[in-house]
C-alpha cells in the first residue's frame, strides 16, 4: 500500500522531491506537500484540511486536524489521493 501511495504522489507532483522530516517519508514542492507513514491499523496521509479532502471526495477518511487515515484493510482510494496531491501541487507552483 505504501508504494501504491508513493507512486500515486509522485504521479500526481512528478518535480516534487522526496525527503525525511519527523521520521517520515515526505514530498517537498516549495514547502511541505505531502507526508505519509504507515500505523497498526492505517496509513495516514498529511497535512490536509477538511476542505482539501472534501474538494475530492476524501471526506470520510478525515480522522483528526489535518490528518487522512485510509485503514489497511480496504484499497486505497487512489485516484482522489491522486487529485488531492495535485490540488496542493498547483498551489505550491503558483504561489513559488
């Protein structure tokens, strides 16, 4: 499940850059665009808002302030992911 999200992520923000920051993978694109690990139960995907996941479906997976939680056992959504990262992509281009 990991590599099917890391491979969505950089599908999504190709000129992002991979790094480690509090432990954990995360994608860089003028600031912090996306991070993920994965838990017991869950792999958790941040930082997004309410308002980011709901723009693309993701809704029901908001577990807490900025933090997506997609259980281990059920497929992960990728094509919202996909649409999640892109959103935040062209973001963090405009604003660069």
């Amino acid at each position: 499940m990991l590599t099917e999200l890391r491979a969505a992520i950089r599908n999504a923000a190709p000129d992002a850059e991979e790094r480690i920051s509090y432990g954990m993978p995360y994608y860089h694109l003028n600031g912090r665009l996306a991070y993920f690990q994965a838990h017991a139960h869950h792999i958790g995907l941040y930082p997004f808002t309410l308002d980011e996941a709901s723009a693309v479906g993701l809704e029901r997976y908001v577990a807490a302030k900025a933090t997506l939680q997609f259980p281990l056992d059920q497929s992960l959504p990728l094509p919202p992911i996909r649409r999640l990262i892109e959103r935040r992509a062209k973001t963090r281009t405009r604003n660069a």
